[in-house]
C-alpha cells in the first residue's frame, strides 16, 4: 500500500478517469446513463446524482482487524447526500463512521451487510469479538445490535459497481446500461483497496466482479459459491452472495453464514504458510 494511504489512491484514481465527485465528467453520463434512466416510469432527472466514492474503513485501510473484508455492491440507491463535496472519499468515511445514529433494522442492506462482516471478522478481531459477544448471536437481537453494530463499520470496504444514484422510487435498481458503463472501472479500483476477501452482493456485481478479474477458482468444499481469483498481484478469496434484499442471503450458507465463515478463516491460514502461493 502507498504511504499515503487508500484515500488518496482512490481520489487520484477518481480523477484520472473524470468520476470524482468534484469536477464530476465522466462521458458516459448523458449520452449512455441519463437516456437509459428517462425510460424508466418514475425517474425524475432531478434526483440524478453524480458519483459517490467508494467506502474505506479506517481500520480497513490499518489492516487492524487482520483481514481486509470487501463488499462489492450494486449501486448507490437513493442519493443523502448531493453535494459533491458531501461524496468524496473522506467524507463517505466521516459520515459512516462519525454517525452517533443506531445502526437501524429496517435499512435491510447495509444492517445485514454490518452483520455479516462481524460473523467474519470476529475470527481475527479481539474487540469485534467482544462485540460479538454483546450481541449474543446473529439474528433476533435488532435493539441491541443497532448500538453495537457500529463499531464494525471501520473494519470494512463497501463498493459500488455504479457509482452514480438515479434515486429511483423504492430505491430500484439502476438499469443494465449504468452497470454496462460503470463495471470498467472496477478492474482498476479494485486492486487499489488490496482486499483479502471480496463479498458480491447480488447476480449484477458477481457479474461486475468476473470481468475485472482473469480467471476464478474452485477453493472450498462447503460451498460452490467460494472461489479465489487474481486481483492485481495477489490471490483473493471470492465468495459469490445474493443481495442483503433477497431472501436466500439468509439461508445460502448456513446458520450465521458458516460455511463463509471458515472458508474465510481457510484462505488466510493458508495465506500465511510458508511457501504458499496464496
């Protein structure tokens, strides 16, 4: 990694390619993203947002929880925050980890994503152990985990394939042509956060991921859905996941995600043998 950290990697990169939030130029935007987003009933242009930079815990970027855990997501949904300065890297971190508000149930994707990351990451954290612990287990706890939940939130990556918000009602999914546009990006970026551990989240970011990616793996014998692939110059776990939003997020591997859970204590073991080409 840079000794300038992640952030400026990545607001380097934004503006390289005219995807940064301040002085946003991206060439796709009208031509491509916009006239694909006025055929969809309920679009107003107004809510059309530019990009919002991805999300890098700061002890993600420390390496302090001794696995680096990213989400590759889908597309930003419903844009809070509009002004571009609101959008840059820095300012995802400090409004997602400076935020005294409970980490809420009803917002299904980024409180179960929150979740699983803990069921991981406790495996290399003594304090997200502990906060485990606290919690009690996994499901049925909502009251308590929306206090404890975020203390996990500096220990992960969140990217999205799409970086800008159409802000369409219900929070629907971006159409194919933003994430046809936007997934190049992905390839390039994606080596920058040096992660261990990539998660996608739903059937359009797998997608996203295995074009930015040379070739896949088979790694485990729990679950067809974990892989490894070649990212930049090392090897990174895959596990191939539906969207928080679909009901077989739940059920895919096991109680508490299990089977995710020790492919991932596997991989690292493995990464840290001698000799292992991991």
């Amino acid at each position: 990694m840079s000794q300038a950290g992640l952030l400026p990697l990545l607001t380097s990169f934004y503006k390289d390619n005219r995807i940064y939030s301040i002085n946003f130029g991206c060439e796709n935007r009208d031509e491509h993203c916009l006239k694909a987003a006025k055929r969809i009933k309920g679009f107003c242009p107004t809510n059309f947002v530019e990009a919002k930079a991805s999300y890098v815990g700061s002890k993600y970027e420390q390496r302090i929880g001794g696995c680096r855990l990213l989400f590759l997501s889908l597309d930003p949904g419903e844009a809070e925050h509009r002004q571009p300065e609101e959008r840059t890297p820095e300012a995802v971190r400090s409004q997602t980890e400076d935020s005294q508000v409970p980490l809420q149930a009803k917002w299904v994707h980024w409180y179960w994503t929150t979740m699983l990351a803990l069921q991981i990451l406790k495996e290399f954290s003594p304090e997200l152990r502990q906060v485990a612990e606290q919690l009690g287990g996994c499901k049925g706890v909502a009251s308590v985990a929306e206090s404890l939940l975020r203390a996990v939130t500096p220990f992960f990556a969140h990217v999205n394939v799409v970086k800008c918000s159409l802000g369409l009602p219900g929070n629907a999914q971006a159409p194919s042509e933003m994430y046809k546009r936007s997934r190049g990006y992905l390839k390039p970026e994606l080596p920058l956060l040096e992660p261990d551990v990539v998660i996608t989240q739903g059937k359009d970011a797998a997608a996203a991921f295995v074009l930015a990616v040379p070739e896949t793996h088979p790694f485990s014998e729990y679950n067809d859905r974990i892989k490894t692939a070649s990212l930049g110059d090392h090897e990174v776990l895959w596990i191939k996941m539906h969207h928080p939003r679909n009901g077989c997020f739940f059920t895919e591997a096991g109680p508490d995600w299990k089977d995710y859970v020790l492919a991932v204590q596997s991989f690292m073991a493995r990464r840290e043998l001698p000799g292992s080409d991991i």
